[in-house]
C-alpha cells in the first residue's frame, strides 16, 4: 500500500493531471494507510469539480465568420491516345489535350473555399489553376475563376436563397453535376453546348424545402453521382455570353427549372424540366464559305454588325434513375439557336435537338471500394453558339469505360470513345473548308485526387 501511495502521489504532482474518475486508471480518491482520505490527497479532486461546475456554465464561444470557411479542392490527372484518325483532325470539346501530339495533361486544379459566413449568408469561391485561356495556343495552366458567389437565405431553414455572383446556371443535370462526381470524363454536347462552362453571371432564386435538401444531399453523400442543391424550383437572369466570358450584348437570358425528386422503397429517382431564352452575340473568325474563295467573316455575327444576338432559346427534359445497383440517365433538349446556315455566309436561328443516354452499374466491395462500369450514347445536331461562326454541328458519340474508387480520395476511370462529330475549328485558308467530319477512337484515363 506504501508504495501505491508513492506512485499516486508521484503522478499528482505532474500538472494537468488530476483525480478525475478515469484518468491514468486510478480510483477517485485513494485511501490512506488507515483507511481514512487524507486532506491533500482529495483537496485536487474537489477542485475538478469546481472548474467541471464553472465550465457546464460557460457559454459557447461564437465563431469569427472567417473560422466557418472549408478549404477543400481536386486534381485530374489524363492521359488521351487517338487512332485510326479518319477526315478532320480530332476534336473534343470538353478537353481540348484530345489531339494529335498530346498525352498527359491536368484537365482541373481546383480549391474550394465555401461556408456560412451568417446564418443568413454563404460563399462559394472555386477558381481554377489548369485553365486553358483563348487566343494562347502553346501555354496552360492559367487561373480562372470558375465559381465565385454569394448565397442570400431568406429564412434559417435555408428553404428560399437568391445566387449572387458567378454560378452554374440551372438547366439540365449534368451540367449541374460536379466534374467530381461525374462518371464520364466530359459532359455531353448536347447539353453542355447551351452554356460554355456551365457558368455564367448573373442572379438566380432557388427554392428548395427540407425533404428536398435531405434528399439532394443525401444522393451525394451516399455516392450516388447527385447534382446537388439547386432548388426543387429556379428561376433566374444571367448576362447569356458564358462563365468567365465579357458580355456581348445588353440583352439578358432568363432561366427556369422544376425538379420531382422521387424515392421508392430506397430506389431514387429525379425527374426535371427547363427552359432558357435569350440572345447571344456570336464572335466570327474569316473562313472560306464552303472551301470556295478567299476567306471572309460570315454575317450575322459582332464582327460584321449584329449587336443585338441571335435567338438562343432551350426545353430541356432529364430522367435520373441512381445506381442501387443499375442507374440509367437521360437527358433530351430542343430549340432554336445561333447557327452558320448551310452555304457558311451567315449565322442565323436554326432549329437543333439532341441529347444522351446513359447506362450505369455500382458494386460496391470490400474496403470502401467501389466499381462502376458505364456506357454512353451522345447525339447532336445544331449549332455550337460558343464556337467561332456558331458552327452546325452533326455528333454521335459512343463511350463504354469504369470507375474504379480505390480509396475515399482516388479514383481511377478507364474510357474507350468512338468519336464521330464536327471539327468545329475555323480554317482561314483560301478555298480550304472548314467545319469537315471526323472520325477516331480514343483510349482516354483520368486520376481523381480529392483533398
């Protein structure tokens, strides 16, 4: 017993460390050789209390707004090998290292600066450090701001928002879906062809109730490739021209969209329709119309007058089945928009339809990993308003690839595309023709880094 006190009284002399019941697994006060607590043995105990009273009376420290902010980001890493090249040089929009010289490239380097500044106000700050800027043919990696906006809340269950800033503009579901969670290494034309970086300037009201936000959030946290949040109904003005892209015109784009989110015996499903209308201003490069002649710039464009824009109108449909474990998605858009008319000399409104088709099965394994095979069908025709002249383009792509998710942060995708499209380059040459088909295979592969 002499030397357990010697031990005891030992490790009570150290600060920091007291008599509290559980600490270094001793009893709450420890007896003395008569049986009786000695005074200078309890005398630490009773003070614990005190200071566990005065804390349990304590109020909460309030956080500064800046100790509210997360910090978080990712890089993909690609490697891209074309053959059996037929017509056109090869050509994919949605990752322009797809092309003849070219192997590795870091498509995204993204940081994510994002939180609730009030219970009333967030920020959301994305910019982009592998951005590839206009007119720069031979250097990368610029910095570009990609998302930078403010969201106002109207009430604390953050049910009604006004956007604020640079922000995707809410019109189809994969454009909405983060390069993050999206299972193809691009976005499908059709879609993606209605908003150049999914972006644009501009303020946009969301309204979304709680069992819309359980749901949107939990599509996403439980890896099941969600959207996230953009309101069970949007509506909304944007400048029209394009994320990170200076205005043409004065004239803005309006935008709505409704969304039913469905679950049925723990199957989720998403069903949405949207629509935009604007005008936009088409930028123009010279080109030989039809490869006959000396190269002019067509009409209908900024360049040769047309300040006002061009009709830019879209309905969109979306069919979201999530993977438990096939998923199927599908999306589908009509309208009319800026177009080079079929003898290239001018650009006016032309119909256009397009959509894609997605098939997708998750086994989840052991150890947190996760596969998911995929296959895709891309069909387009219409005009690519961001492209010089507004190009008509004709695509059908086809995509069959897997996810593998090695661990929670890495994740590698595997992509054989057979590509069929427009090359939407303008070639200035005398009697050269642009705009010509082409025709590739493509052997592509992505690493995802999250931190």
């Amino acid at each position: 017993m002499t030397k357990r006190l010697l031990v005891c009284a030992l490790i009570g002399s150290f600060p920091g460390i007291s008599w509290a019941q559980g600490t270094v697994g001793l009893p709450l006060v420890p007896p003395a050789v008569d049986g009786t607590p000695t005074a200078a043995v309890t005398a630490p105990n009773v003070a614990t209390q005190a200071t566990v009273s005065e804390a349990k009376h304590e109020p909460a420290k309030k956080k500064h707004w800046y100790e509210k902010l997360s910090f978080r980001g990712y890089t993909q890493l690609r490697y891209n090998r074309e053959f059996d090249v037929e017509g056109a040089k090869v050509q994919v929009l949605g990752d322009s290292s797809v092309a003849a010289n070219q192997t590795f490239s870091i498509r995204r380097a993204r940081l994510i600066l994002s939180g609730d500044v009030t219970d009333y106000v967030s920020v959301y700050l994305q910019p982009d450090f592998a951005a590839s800027v206009p007119g720069v043919a031979d250097a990368t990696f610029f910095a570009q701001i990609r998302d930078w906006y403010a969201d106002v809340h109207f009430d604390r269950k953050k049910e009604f928002r006004v956007r604020l800033g640079q922000s995707k503009v809410p019109f189809g579901f994969e454009n909405l879906q983060s390069s993050q969670n999206r299972i193809p290494l691009d976005r499908s034309d059709a879609l993606n062809s209605a908003v150049k970086n999914e972006r644009d300037l501009g303020a946009f009201f969301y309204w979304t109730p709680k069992f819309a936000q359980d749901f949107f959030k939990h599509a996403l946290d439980d890896g099941e490739k969600g959207s996230g949040n953009y309101g069970l109904l949007a509506l909304g003005a944007y400048a029209g021209q394009g994320g990170s892209f200076r205005e043409q015109n004065s004239s803005l784009h309006l935008v709505a969209r409704a969304v039913a989110p469905v679950e049925f015996h723990g199957q989720k499903m998403e069903f949405a329709l949207g629509g935009y209308w604007g005008k936009y201003g088409v930028l123009s490069s010279a080109i030989s119309p039809l490869g006959a002649g000396p190269a002019v710039k067509p009409e209908g464009t900024l360049d040769t007058g047309n300040k006002t824009g061009v009709t830019d109108a879209r309905a969109a449909v979306t069919v979201v089945v999530y993977p438990r474990p096939i998923g199927f998605q599908a999306e589908w858009n009509v309208g009319r928009g800026p177009a080079l008319n079929d003898a290239q000399t001018k650009v006016e409104a032309h119909k256009l339809h397009g959509g894609y088709a997605m098939l997708t099965y998750r086994w989840q394994g052991c150890g947190g990993h996760e596969v998911i095979p995929f296959a895709r069908y891309s069909y387009y025709r219409g005009g690519y308003k961001s492209e010089r002249n507004a190009p008509n383009v004709e695509l059908d792509d086809i995509e069959a690839g897997v996810e593998w998710l090695i661990a929670g942060e890495v994740e590698l995708t595997a992509v054989y595309q057979h590509a069929n499209r427009t090359n939407t380059s303008a070639n200035s040459t005398t009697n050269t023709r642009s705009y010509e088909k082409t025709t590739a295979h493509i052997a592509r592969a992505q690493v995802q880094i999250k931190f």
